[in-house]
C-alpha cells in the first residue's frame, strides 16, 4: 500500500479528532505516516479519548544536517519513527495544548509538522496529506506564509497550482489569496496558457471550462473584455499545444502562428472549451453536467459556489510540484474541537483517496 504522510494541522483545532476517528478505515486503503510526536498525540488523545484498533505510525521530526528517515521504536500501540531534516524554526514540542485557542506554540509545530512532512514525502513516502491549520497561528508564530500551497512553491521553487473540490465539480484557481484590484494585472495570455498546460498535465481531466474575468464574460467586450481577449488567446494557446508537444508555446503567441496550427490540427478534440465560460450560470446542475472542471480567474469567483454545493466533502490539492499534496477544505473548527461532536469526516477521507487517485496519474505521466 502506498505510504501516505499526514500532517497534524493546529493541534488546538480539530484535526486530532478527524485523524483518530478515521483510522481503523484509512488504513485498509493506505499506510498512513503522521508527523506528530508521541508525547503531544497522547496529550490530544487524553482529551478526546478515542482509541483506534490498528498499529498507529507516527514521525517525530529533529532537527539535523542530513535528511535521514529511520524507525525508532515500538511503544504500546505505536511505531515511532524519526525523520532528521534541516527544519526552519526550532523543534519545540514541550508545550500543553490549548483547545479552541490561538497559541503561537501550537501555529509553530503545525507548520513544522508540515515541513517535515513535505520533505519527508519527496524523499522517502508516496503523498501528502494536510490537516488544518489556523493562519493568525502561522503568523503568531513567525511564519511568513500565508498558507500550505505558497509554502510549497518555496519549498520546492516550483509553481504549485491550488486546485478544490470534488468528484462533481473540481476548480482550479489562477490566483489565489490576492487582493481583487490586482488580479486583472495578472490575465495574460502567455502566462495564463502555460497554467493551463500544467493543470491538465498534472490531472488528465479533459473538458475544462475557464471562467470569465468580467460579469457575462465581458458580453463581447460590452462590460469591459480586454480580460476576456486575453483568456480566449490563452485557451487558444493552450488547445494547440496540447495537441503537440512538441511546438514552442512562446511561438503561438504570435497570431498568423497560432491561426495556422489551429487549422493543421483541427481534426484533434480540444482539452479546454473554445470561449470563456460565464460565470454567474457555470454552476447549475444543467452546467456541471456538461463540464465539471473549471479554471477560476480568482478565489471566490469559483469558491463561493463550490463551498455552496459541496462544502462537507470538497477537497483541496497542490498540483505542479514533485509531490502530491491534498488538504482537507475546510478549518480548524475551533468552537468544535475537543467536543467529541459528531464532525463530518467526508472531506478528509477524500482528501486521502484524492492523493492515491493523482499518484496514479503522476505514475501514468512518467
């Protein structure tokens, strides 16, 4: 079974009881490796009292020169192990946990657990995995990512692509957590082509709709449409592209180009649909029947509906990088964590089954 690394997310919020909840289950389909110390995990389970039947594989991260990846001991019903890697920030897991609580403590170890979680999972495991964190935490902690996949790209000096969602509708996000005023900055069609290579390269979905920038998708350049221009270009660029590799994309931006390579291989279906979707009736059922993955200018053009219809089971992914990474889409969940409520574990257990499905397309890709 492929060796999934998890990383504990804020262990003030809910993510031990989404990890200890799932257990028993997510071992019969993965080897799961979490990356938390045996003294905070047995702090959590004191709490919460929930007590997996099978073998548990947790990862203690040190701080050392040389990567180095080994298994420590067997205690009760633990395997330890311990991953040695160059960490950014001192190892610090001498601390009582604070449920439901900001603590700078807590932000730091989150975001270790998921460093040596990362760098664990490019060298040695299969795919990563992501429990929430809580950003103010990052922050509070000296931290100066905004998040999982902004660190990822620096990790790995590589252009992650955010994607979310769900087996009815998945989206993938052009830019991420920018202000509004500066994404039309962003819409250019060299740029914009290449993401859309990478995003179907690194997925294989085929029909993919790329939304409009402007409110109708500009109604031909009546309420606005220079971003529409751009985006038409783009998928234009990327279509012929797709159709053979072997072609400079920086050559298709030139129009004469472009037109006669559309012509030489019309006979090929296209991956992206022709023109810009709009928006605003992309996300009826009628719509999603006719085409499910969709490329988003920015965040809450595409995440406002997503969240709407499949908010319990919506999954998050970094795509375009040397490892795969899923995320549950959802928070810490504060005002539930340490509860034992009743939480809706759908969105984690797909994150896990998400990984396993692109491991198989990155296998197919080699």
């Amino acid at each position: 079974m492929k060796k999934i690394a998890i990383s504990i997310g804020d262990l003030n919020g809910i993510g031990m009881q989404i990890l200890l909840s799932c257990h028993d289950e997510l071992v019969k389909i993965c080897e799961p490796y979490y990356f938390v110390h045996y003294e905070l995990f047995q702090k959590a389970n004191k709490l919460l009292k929930i007590n997996p039947k099978s073998k548990i594989n947790l990862v203690e991260i040190s701080n050392a020169l040389k990567p180095h990846f080994a298994f420590k001991e067997e205690k009760e019903n633990f395997l330890i192990y311990e991953f040695l890697y160059q960490a950014n920030k001192i190892i610090d897991f001498d601390f009582e946990l604070n449920p439901a609580n900001l603590d700078a403590k807590s932000g730091a170890y989150s975001f270790l657990s998921f460093e040596g979680a990362s760098y664990c999972t490019h060298l040695f495991l299969d795919a990563l995995v992501t429990l929430p964190i809580n950003k103010k935490t990052w922050q509070m902690a000296g931290v100066s990512y905004k998040g999982h996949t902004e660190a990822l790209r620096d990790f790995f000096k590589q252009d992650a692509i955010m994607m979310l969602g769900c087996d009815e509708l998945f989206v993938a996000l052009y830019t991420e957590h920018m202000p509004l005023r500066d994404v039309y900055k962003e819409i250019k069609a060299f740029e914009l082509a290449k993401f859309l290579i990478n995003f179907y390269q690194c997925t294989l979905f085929e029909k993919i709709g790329v939304l409009g920038f402007n409110p109708h998708a500009s109604d031909n350049g009546v309420i606005g449409g220079e971003e529409e221009q751009e985006i038409k270009k783009a998928i234009r660029m990327a279509n012929v592209f797709l159709k053979d590799h072997a072609l400079n994309l920086q050559n298709l931006e030139n129009e004469y180009f472009l037109s006669q390579k559309e012509k030489e291989f019309s006979y090929k279906e296209n991956i992206f649909l022709s023109e810009p979707l709009v928006a605003d009736s992309a996300f009826t059922p009628f719509a999603l029947s006719k085409c499910k993955y969709l490329v988003s200018m920015y965040h809450d053009l595409a995440l406002a509906p997503l969240k709407a219809l499949y908010f319990d089971k919506s999954i998050n992914a970094s795509l375009n990088l040397p490892i795969i990474r899923t995320s549950v889409d959802h928070g810490t969940a504060y005002d539930r964590a340490y509860k034992n409520e009743k939480i809706n574990l759908q969105s984690y257990m797909q994150a896990v089954k998400s990984a396993l499905q692109f491991l198989q397309i990155k296998e197919k890709n080699k």
